[in-house]
C-alpha cells in the first residue's frame, strides 16, 4: 500500500522519503462515520491528492491532518515520529500550513498583513520586546517582511498589498489565502479545494502557482479536489475516498482505471 | 463676543475631556468583544476591582484583613507601609495579569464554541464575583486614591485665556485632573493602535478578531491571545480606575461607569476602536452641551443623567451598527 523508496517523477523531480503516513484513521461524529479506516502516506516533495464525491470525508481528512479533528482511533506519523494530542497551532508550528475552502482570511487586515501573519511561526521576540519596538522584535519584522514581499512577488499580487482583503474578488482572495501558508515556508502544504468556485482561467494561474511551489521551493503538497481534470493533470499520486472510505490509492492512470473509482464518481446500477 | 459664548466654549472642552474618559471605559468593551465576542460586562467592576488594589497596596493593606480577623481573632489591619504610587501602578498591572490568566483559566476555556449569551452570562457572574471579592479582599468603605495626579481648577490655562473674553470673562476652567486623564486616554490610544498594528501580537490579535479557525491554522494560540487581550482589557480598566476613581473617590459606584460605556458604544459601534473614540467624545460633548443649551435653560436641567441613552436609542433606530461598526448584512 505504501512505498517509501524514492522515486522520480516524468518531468524529473526527485521524489523522497515519507513525511506524513496516516494510519488506520477512523473519524467519528457521534454516531456517524465520516471517515472509516484509511491509511495512506504522503512522501517528500510529492503531490498528493485526495478526491472523491460530496461527502466523502475528504475535508475532515485535512482536518486530521492539520489538528482540527482529532481521530477516535488511528495513528498520524509525521517525519518518522507518532504525533501525540496536539493542538492546532502547535502542529502549524510544526510546518504544516493550510488553505480552507471556505476562504478563511482575516478580512478586516490587508494582504500584506495577512502574509505577514503567516510568519507567526517563525517569530520568537517576547511580547514586552515587541511593546517597547525594541532591537530584536524590530529586526525580527523587518527580516519576515523580506520573506512576505518574496511570497507576494512570487504571487504576482503587488498590486493589492495594502489592500483590505475582504475588498478583494474571489480568486484573488484565495490566492492571499496561498501566500499565507506559503509565508510559513511549510514542509507540508495543506490545500482544501484551492479551485472551487474558480473560472477557468483562475484555475490555470490556481494550477501554475501549486506546481511551481512543488518545484521551486520543494514543498510537499496534499490537496483536496473535486475537478478530476485539474488532480490528474496535477498531481503525483492521488487517493480516493468515498463515503469515508478508500476506495482508491495510486497515480492518477491507476485511479483512473480503477472501477471502484469509475463507480463512484458515474454511479452504478444496482439491480 | 460675548462670555455666553465663551461659556459655551469651556462647556464643550469639559466635554471632550469627560468624553476621553467614557471612551477609556468603551474601549475596554471593545478590544473583548472584537477579539473574543465577548460582550465583558465586568468591564466596570474590573476598574473598580483594579482602582481597589491600587489603594490597598499603595496603602500597605492587609489582603483579606476582616476574614483574617474574624476567623483568628487578630487585629490586622495595614503592613504598616506606604509604597510609592508608580510601584503601586505597575504591581497592580500585575494583578490585573494575573486575573487575565484566571479568567482564560477558569471561564473561557472552559466555554469555547458556547453561544454568545452563555459567556456574556458568564461575565456577569464574574462581574459579581468580583464585586464580592474586591469588598472581601480589601474592605467596602469608601477610599480615596491620590497617586499624585493634580486635581482642581488649573489656574494656568484659566489666566492665560482670560484675554480672549471681555470684563465678565475670567478665562477657561479646567480641572487638571481631566486634562491629565485625556492625555493618558490619548496616549493609551495611540499605543494600542501601535501595538495592534506593527507587532506580531497585535497583528495575531486581529487575526484572531476576524477567525478563529484561520488563526489557529498559522499557529496562533487561541489562550495566548485570550490572556493578552484580557490583560490589556485591566490595563485599560486600571487606566480608568485611577482617572474615575481620584476624581470620585474609590467605591462600589464606580463599576457603574461602565454603564455610560453602553451608549458610547451604541453609537461607536462594538467593533470599532476608533468607533470608542469618537463615540465617547460624541456622548461627552453631546451631553455637557444639551444640558448647556437646552437641558438647564428649559428642561429644569439634569438632562446629563438620561441625554447618553436617549441618543443611543435614536441610532439604534437609525443606524443599529453605529457609526463605524461593520455593516449588518443578513443574506437570505
């Protein structure tokens, strides 16, 4: 099921050791399942998707995965180690960062300062220092401002920097959303539907900039998706999940082919 | 012109100072309420609280000195010290930190994903919590604090005005102690504002105000923030103990200030800091100015007493977000 040797990818990236295995993951709310026994793995500098039809568990997959849900049984290893009860903020500390569907930008602050709150992670100067704007805390901000301009130049977002983002339009926003967990230079990159509700073209530039920050910055990306079309053109290997279960683990011809999977998505017909 | 119009003039500048002084206790409300949507309602008994351990310190009470007395059978009453104003300040600050830890420890974390009216019921019982334990801790008499703010008619800005009016004018009064208290409101402001705005704190403290969830997910830690912004909420409220409590003497009296705070933030709006600002200064003038104008002259006066929330109540038909409150958009 998993495979933890190396491997290069057609267009030569090099793909590496595993980073993240989720093992025997069951999820339950109450009395309903959303997510019922799956493991799979995600390896180093790799693409992974998940997809499957509404429903199917995948959000709260994410949600597992970066803390917000915390799975009745199962185990989640990231880097080789168990990961014990851990809130939210102290996973992120952890490089793992996230986009949400449902865009969750702090809308009230300007795209420069959302960004600039995605370098929380890696600020350490004491709350008086940062009252008192004193020598630290001062160069401290003038460092991760550097790093927030690269991210927003990467972006292609100069423009709207001092920008309240609530004023922002819908693709633009998401795209901020990106540059927040880009800033935090994560080593896993949590991506929940970064298309949805995108036009074509949104979803070209959307595509353009999840590869090149795979391939430029090597950061390993999970995401989940509902265009078939865009994850097979995407993404390296790909899990399938319905009604919260796995139906489907391999690159994207594997599931493809998988008549689970064609199943899931065209439906069948019970007799 | 005439010294009516003078007159007039030092009626409005009184108003702008008591104005500062709603806007400290609003602003208080407003730091809660934008970063936890918490409506504080023990945000007066919090100035009460911090002005009552400022006067026990400074004094060198005895904590508790009743309860210690009757159950021992002592007569412990002071320390025997007097410990000097800024020291006093700046431990009771401390107090007020610690008392934002407990709160974070025992309310709120504890009530996170509760409806809103369940924690605002919460503050209420803190509010009388408080109370009660203010009273126990340090005794319910009536005190004075004096932390070396100078109080009455400051006879520098009345001689020096005094030429701007004809024979029957004899220069603006001012109380000093107002002046002194809109400086430090002034300067209170404008350094939240820094910190809000250029720190990492600050900037994670309106993170949180505008989601959760989001926050959370760049690492923000949800208590931490809770502590810092409760802390600064008794900061404020210590601000405005001291200011209220030289100015009126240390009582139960003043956790009522904080229903002045109401109307302010009526017209200000719940979320706005800058919304606190002008709405005190609106509430303040507006109402010193009625009671000028109209209040004394044919409603036989006392107006300032009820002016407050008879304008709230008009912008709550008018305007229900306030002047700079966020929109309410309800989509069907």
């Amino acid at each position: 099921m998993s495979t933890a040797e190396t491997y290069q990818t057609p267009d030569g990236r090099t793909i590496g050791a595993q980073m993240m295995e989720m093992k025997n993951i069951t999820l339950r709310f109450g009395g309903v399942k959303a997510i019922t026994d799956i493991s799979f793995d995600i390896l180093e500098g790799e693409i992974r998707a998940i997809i499957g039809p509404n429903g199917a568990g995948k959000s709260s997959m994410l949600n597992v995965m970066n803390g917000f849900y915390h799975p009745q049984e199962g185990e989640v290893w990231f880097h080789g180690k168990k990961r014990g009860p851990m809130k939210p903020h102290q996973i992120a500390k952890q490089g793992i960062a996230r986009t949400f569907q449902n865009i969750a930008l702090f809308s009230g602050m300007s795209t420069l300062d959302n960004i600039m709150t995605g370098r929380l992670t890696h600020m350490n100067a004491g709350i008086l220092k940062q009252a008192l704007w004193w020598g630290p805390a001062e160069k401290e901000e003038t460092e991760n401002r550097e790093v927030v301009e690269k991210v927003i130049d990467f972006l292609e977002i100069q423009t709207i920097r001092k920008t309240p983002v609530g004023r922002l339009p819908y693709g633009l926003q998401k795209r901020v959303e990106l540059g927040r967990a880009l800033a935090a230079e994560p080593k896993l990159l949590l991506l929940d539907e970064p298309m949805a509700g995108m036009n074509v073209e949104e979803k070209e530039d959307m595509s353009r900039f999840i590869l090149d920050v795979n391939d430029e910055f090597g950061t390993t990306i999970a995401l989940i998706e509902h265009d078939m079309g865009v994850v097979m053109d995407i993404a390296d290997r790909v899990v399938v999940m319905d009604y919260g279960k796995k139906i489907g683990d391999g690159t994207p011809d594997d599931v493809r082919n998988n008549q689970d999977v064609i199943d899931a998505y065209l439906g069948v017909a019970h007799d | 012109m005439s010294a009516g119009f003078y007159f007039g003039a030092e009626v409005f500048i009184n108003g702008l100072m008591t104005g500062v002084l709603y806007s400290l206790v609003a602003l208080g409300f407003v730091l809660i309420f934008k970063s936890s949507g918490i409506f504080n309602y023990a945000q007066g008994v919090m100035a009460l609280f911090a002005a009552l351990t400022l006067v026990g310190l400074q004094d060198g009470q005895v904590p508790f000195a009743h309860l210690i007395n009757s159950i021992f059978g002592t007569q412990v009453h002071h320390f025997g010290w007097h410990l000097p104003a800024l020291l006093a300040i700046l431990l009771t600050a401390g107090v007020m930190v610690v008392l934002a830890i407990l709160v974070e420890r025992y309310i709120l974390r504890h009530l996170v994903n509760q409806p809103d009216i369940i924690l605002f019921m919460a503050t209420i019982g803190m509010a009388y919590f408080m109370e009660g334990f203010g009273d126990l801790m340090w005794g319910s008499e009536i005190k004075k604090l004096d932390v070396g703010i100078p109080q009455g008619g400051n006879f520098w800005i009345e001689e020096n005005t005094a030429f701007l009016g004809g024979e029957d004018f004899y220069g603006f009064y001012l109380d000093s102690l107002d002046i002194v208290a809109a400086v430090f409101a002034g300067l209170l402001v404008l350094s939240l504002v820094l910190f809000s705005q250029y720190t990492k704190t600050g900037r994670a403290l309106r993170a949180v105000a505008d989601d959760h969830q989001a926050a959370l997910s760049v690492g923000i830690s949800l208590r931490f923030i809770w502590v810092v912004v409760w802390s600064i909420a008794g900061f404020i409220a210590l601000v405005a103990g001291i200011m209220w409590g030289s100015k009126s003497g240390v009582q139960f009296s003043l956790s009522l200030i904080a229903l002045k705070a109401l109307p302010v933030l009526m017209l200000g709006g719940f979320t706005s800091i800058p919304g606190a600002i002008v709405g005190g200064l609106i509430i303040g003038v507006g109402e010193k100015m009625f009671e000028f104008l109209i209040g004394a002259p044919f409603l036989g006066g006392a107006t300032e007493n009820w002016f407050a929330y008879m304008l709230a109540l008009l912008f709550l038909v008018f305007r229900p977000q306030g002047l700079f409150g966020d929109k309410i958009i309800e989509r069907v």
